[in-house]
C-alpha cells in the first residue's frame, strides 16, 4: 500500500541549503481511487497506439466507466503484491527515420510505445511520489527536471540572471555544456534502489521498485513486422511516465559536487558555470568543478561524451584572451571553446545578443511561411477563411 510506501522526509538540496524537514502529518492516500482512474481513462488520447498487450486506448476510453473499478483493483493488488504484470514491462520499439541512410540504424530514432494500462498505472504512482518529494524539499533547488512550477523557461531564465548579474559586475563568466552518453539508458538499477533507500523508502517500496525494473524486454516494430525480444538489464523505461522523475532522482546528489561553481540540472543536461574577475582564477575554479562533477557522473555510470560537451566564455566588454586555458575532461580531452550553444531550446551566444536564436527563429518563420504558399489554392483559401474567424 501506498501509506507504507513513502519515506520520512529527508533534505538533499544544497542551493540553498535546506533545513531537515519534520515528519508528515498528513499521510498520502492508502490506495489508488477510482474516481481516479476513471478520470485517467476518460482523458486518454486514444489516436495513440498500443502496446504489444494491444489494447487500444479508444477501447479503454469509451467502456471507462465499466473497466475502472476492476482496473483499480488491479493496481492496488499490485503494491500489495509488488509485482507488476509482465505485459506492462513489454516495449514496441518504433525507428522514425531522422535523415541520412536509410540502411544505418543510427539513422532513426527509436520511439518506445508502453502498454497504456501500464502509463496509467504509472501516472498514478508518479503524482503521489512527487507529490511527496516536493512537499519535504527532496530535489536540489539545482534541479529542474520534470518539477511542477519548474520548466526549460525557468531553468534558462535562472542561468541568464546569473550570467548577466556577473557581465554587469564586469566579471569573466566561464561555463562548459556537459552532455551524457545515453544518459537515460545507462541508469544502474541497485545505484537507483539504493538511492531511493537512502531517501527512506520502505522495504515494499523497494520491492515494488525492483519489481518494476526486472524482467522488461523490447522488441523491434516495423512494417508489421515484429522481431524477437530483448532483454532491457539497464535503464529507465523509455516511454515511461516514471521514468523521468527517476533519472532526477539519480543525478540529483550531482549538484553536490559542483563547489565553488554554480550548476544546474534539466535530466540529462547539465550547465557548470563560475565567474570573477581574474580570467585564469575563473577558469581554475571550472576545471576543479568540471573535475568533481564527472567523478560524480562516473560514481553513477554516466559517461561524458566529451565530443559533444562544450565550454563557453560568456564577455561583453572586458579584453578579448588571445587563448584562455583549455578546460579538459579526465581522460585529457581538451574542450572545444564555441561561440553559441543550444540550450534548452535557446541559442546563447557568449555576448548574449541573441542575435544566434533570432536568426534560426527567422528561418523557421520562414520555412512554415513557405510551407503555407506552397499548398493548393483551395486549402490556402480555407486557411484564410478560419484565420479570419
């Protein structure tokens, strides 16, 4: 049962620094309700698929009022029980062409389609663990990934006070744009359980949980055709409604490591950044942070992809270097100084002009433009007579 699931509160953000919460006085709900459920069955998109169970969502959605109590029966014997379905640990893996060969599978993005019983039950689980979390301040107020009231928009305006409050200062601002390896795919299942431990999650919680990651396969659909199955030993679930607030709590001790820098967390997208006066002390004290947060990442077998990882120095109007010191990954790597970045859907630049992100917005404006001139007159006509409406 849920009551006996969730932990005693216990603090782990460390900007600011947070004071060690008392214990709740208001329990979470025993049991998952039906009104709930049904709720859930009600609003369900059924233009999605289904999973390999092949139950469609429009078939769920329309006999909700039938089903739900039995399906809630269900999901209650299940925290009980703390095994979940083999069928709801079953993924269809879908490749979406991206661009290139068509014969290289690096080529197509995989789109991983879960049972919908399984979203459903998920959804559930996931609002009343976060509920709790954010309500006993477990995440680090580094960490905006997959929040209420937290958001890319939140995450990139926090970075840009800070970067512009140290430009006005006259300050050097130094950053570097880590990027992970597979990030979501290389979660160690015993790392995550003992995290949840840690956070004091009871032992049917932990047993639910380690349930919830044994014996999941995929299995490739193409063309109508479906391949043998494989098994998944490493990961959060893709597709997943649970998956993404499990990965924050994975990497949210990350934080912790960044020192003197300042470091923010959105899943696997993580900004390190500092700033001073003197340029050489600005980037000593990155290379010492960047150091401490990798040994981090590697203490939860997340790899860096150094290729892919960036460092930026952020100056309006202090003296241009003529080469500041290479900041450098462990294995001696040096990163690749850039002049604009895509962070969370923003392009910054290193003098925040936003010149960057104005002009790919303009191309974009401009490709849909065309796109609209390009269809047949008749459509175009019927575009403008709803616009006008």
């Amino acid at each position: 049962m849920l009551s006996t699931w969730l932990p005693l509160p216990r603090s782990t953000a460390r900007h600011p620094p947070q004071q060690p919460a008392k214990a709740p006085t208001i329990s979470p709900p025993t049991q998952i309700q039906i009104a709930d459920v049904l709720k859930e069955l009600q609003n369900l998109d059924h233009y999605k698929l289904a999973g390999l169970d092949n139950l469609d969502p429009l078939f769920l959605k329309l006999s909700a009022e039938i089903v739900a109590t039995p399906i809630t029966s269900l999901f209650n014997l299940s925290f009980v029980s703390s095994e979940i379905p083999k069928d709801w640990k079953a993924s269809a893996v879908i490749p979406l062409f991206k661009w290139g060969d068509t014969l290289d599978p690096n080529c197509y993005r995989p789109i991983s389609i879960l049972s919908c019983l399984s979203n459903v039950f998920e959804n559930q689980v996931n609002k009343q663990i976060t509920d709790h979390f954010e309500s006993h301040h477990t995440f680090s107020a580094m960490q905006s990934g997959f929040r209420a009231g937290h958001g890319c928009t939140s995450a990139t305006l926090k970075i840009l006070n800070d970067t512009i409050t140290a430009i006005d200062k006259r300050h050097y601002c130094a950053a570097v744009f880590i990027d992970l390896a597979k990030a979501f795919d290389s979660v160690n299942h015993n790392i995550l359980i003992g995290r949840l431990d840690s956070l004091g999650f009871s032992n049917d919680c932990l047993a639910w949980f380690t349930n919830y990651f044994s014996d999941r396969v995929q299995c490739v659909k193409s063309e109508g055709l479906l391949s043998g199955p494989l098994t998944v030993s490493m990961g959060v679930p893709q597709g997943s409604i649970l998956g993404p607030t499990l990965f924050s709590v994975y990497v949210n001790d990350v934080a912790i490591a960044a020192g003197d820098s300042l470091i923010h967390l959105y899943a696997d997208d993580t900004i390190l950044y500092t700033s001073g006066p003197p340029l050489d002390t600005v980037l000593t004290n990155l290379q010492t942070s960047f150091n401490a947060i990798q040994l981090s990442f590697r203490g939860l077998q997340l790899l860096l992809n150094a290729s892919k990882t960036k460092s930026m120095l952020f100056n309006r109007s202090l003296p241009e270097p003529a080469r500041p010191s290479s900041i450098t990954t462990l294995d001696g790597s040096e990163l690749e100084y850039v002049d604009n970045y895509k962070y969370l859907g923003v392009w910054l630049d290193c003098k925040l002009s936003f010149q960057t992100h104005i002009k790919h917005l303009k191309s974009k404006i401009k490709y849909r433009i065309g796109f609209l001139y390009r269809l047949p007159i008749s459509q175009q006509s019927i575009l403008h007579s709803c616009c006008q409406t």
